[in-house]
C-alpha cells in the first residue's frame, strides 16, 4: 500500500481542496412576495412573513427627527 512520504500541512490540503473547481457557490436568494426584499429561503422575512402567511409582527423601523 502506497503511503505519503512526508506530512501534508494544512495550508497545502486546505488549498487543494478549495482550489478553483471546488469554490462553495453563492447562497440562494429569493424575493419576498408581501415587500419585495431579498431574503434566504426557509427564513422568516424582516415584513414577518413566511411562507405566504404573517407569522410575527413586522419590525418597526427607527426615524430619526431632523433638528433645525
């Protein structure tokens, strides 16, 4: 049985395993139907819908007053 003749470090099989054929690929996105926003798939939206349905109510946004 063949065996290796020195140790491979880390870097080296870490480099080759992730060299430029074996890259992860981009995370899905997908529209929310209710606001339009780009979210992960199986997640609850930011608007609080999932799946078509209001599952937690929607996240108040902060407005800041302008002073003059």
């Amino acid at each position: 049985m063949a065996t290796p003749k020195k140790k491979i470090s880390k870097s080296r099989r870490n480099m080759r395993r992730f060299a430029a054929g074996n890259k992860l690929a981009a995370p899905t996105i997908v529209t929310c139907p209710a606001c339009s926003e780009p979210t992960r798939p199986h997640r609850v939206c930011a608007c609080g819908n999932y799946a078509g349905k209001m599952v937690k109510a929607p996240k108040a946004k902060k407005t800041e007053l302008a002073s003059n």
